[in-house]
C-alpha cells in the first residue's frame, strides 16, 4: 500500500514570509519499547517522500525528572486527559513511568507530509508498546488504541481544537473563545471574545476559518476579510492586546473582529434577520 500524503489545498506562504510548522506527539508508556517491531511506512502511515531522520525522538523516564514528567498529566492537563480518555486509557496514563517525545520543525512546507509522519511515528511507538498521545500544540489526548488508522484523510477537527473559556471577569460577560493546534500548519491560532449565547454560532464560524487556514489559506494580511455567513464578514486582526500570551497559546494568535473592528460580544444580535 502506498502512502497517499495529506495536501495543502493550496501552498501556503511565500519567500517573504513562509511558514515554520512544528508538531510535538508526547507518547506515553510503561517499560521499555518493544525492539523486534520494525518501521514500516505503509503499516503506520509515513509517507515516502518525509525522512524518518528528520524526526527527533527522545525517550525519558519519570525516575529521570519525577516533577516534570508528572506535569504532563496534572494540574489543567489532567481535566482534559479526563475529558478525552476513558477510564481504562486514564490508567495508563497515571500507570506511564516513559514518554517518547516525537517532535520535527519545517520551514515552507509544501505539504503536509511531516505532519502525517509524526502521526505515522506515533503509531510505530504504540506498536511497540505505549498506550496514550498527548498532542501537545492541540493539547488533545488520544489512547494509543483509538488513532486514526495508518490510511486515514486528514481530518482539521482532530487536529485543532477550540476552546470556550468559561471563566470571565469582564464587565460585558466576554469569554475568549479559541482554536489550539495550528501551529502545527504554521500558522497563528485564533481568539474571538463573546457571550455564552454567541458562542456557538462563532465556534462554528471560527472551525471553517481554522479549516481554511490549516488548508493554506494565508492570514498575513493587516486586516484579513473572512466571510463566515450570506453577508456577513468578519476580519482576522493583530492580537493588539496579547490575548494569546493570556491564554497560554504557545503561539502567535490573530483575533477575530466584525465588520466595525468590535469584538464579537453580542454578535448574534448584530447579524441578518436569518443568520445563525
């Protein structure tokens, strides 16, 4: 079986300003890894064209860095490890005493192959006898037993994440509102701020937007137009207020704003009779 590789919709970037995507897999296990199983390429889903070199791979053990290896499934890390796995793969995580740390950065990608490669490395590993992934730009967990077959499209939702924030100190009840995981595709993740009643209809907007972006549509633009429904169109702007920093992206972030610059609170009450 040959390894059809995941494809940009269109090349993204350019000679000014390119995109620089890195994908970190933690992968977590008990004992050493099974030495007798070969890398296969068609078997895990590793397409030809990506160097298994250019993957670095490191093996700790929690007797190494007991603290820093238990952050990784404490504290806020935790509660999203219970929301994505079941009990059973909740077990071997707490039971892990190893994570193998698949990470590969690229410049000017072309295609999506090194990000497919990680995936296809991710598997090798659990073929070899670990149990759960932890995406760390996404910060979604996945048990070894539920990734996607080594043949799977790729698939945006499983690659980013949106996050609504459900705490808000502000005085129009704004929550930010947020996709993690993008740059994985070398590209700024996304905030907007609204209201509890808005939020689902800006999650929806801000997932196709994510689809289109990690697809590799451009978002370099000061003020970038994005049409989101029949007459509506938002616009993608600097994060001028370090909302990214705040919400601890690990990335750069553009905000999404309407059509006036405002923020999105409150949005539902501001679109055309019939929308959302």
């Amino acid at each position: 079986m040959t390894v059809e590789t995941w494809q940009f919709t269109r090349i993204p970037g350019n000679a000014d300003s390119p995109r620089r995507a890195d994908v970190v897999l933690a992968v977590f296990g008990r004992g050493s890894l099974d030495d007798s199983v070969a890398v296969s390429r068609e078997a895990f889903g590793i397409p030809g064209q990506v160097s298994l070199e250019s993957f670095a791979v490191r093996s700790v053990a929690r007797s190494q860095a007991p603290a820093w290896f238990d952050g990784w499934r404490t504290g806020s890390l935790r509660a999203i490890a219970e929301q994505d796995l079941d009990p059973a793969a909740i077990g071997e995580l707490d039971a892990a005493d190893h994570v193998h740390l698949v990470s590969i950065e690229v410049e000017a990608p072309r295609d999506l192959a090194y990000l497919q490669g990680a995936w296809g490395m991710a598997r090798f590993l659990v073929a070899r006898g670990a149990s759960v992934v932890l995406d760390a730009h996404a910060m979604t967990f996945v048990a070894g037993d539920a990734l996607p077959p080594a043949d799977a499209p790729l698939d945006i939702r499983r690659e980013v994440r949106k996050v609504f924030e459900t705490s808000s100190t502000r005085p129009d009840l704004a929550h930010a509102l947020h996709t993690r995981g993008l740059r994985k595709f070398g590209a700024p993740d996304l905030v907007a701020l609204c209201t509890d009643t808005d939020a689902r209809f800006v999650a929806s907007a801000m997932g196709e937007i994510a689809e289109l972006i990690a697809r590799g549509t451009d978002v370099t633009g000061a003020r970038q137009p994005v049409d989101v429904a029949p007459g509506v169109t938002w616009f993608l702007v600097e994060d001028e207020h370090r909302l990214g920093d705040i919400l601890q992206l690990n990335n750069t972030a553009r905000v999404i704003v309407d059509e006036a610059g405002n923020d999105l609170v409150g949005v539902l009450g501001r679109l055309p009779r019939g929308t959302g």
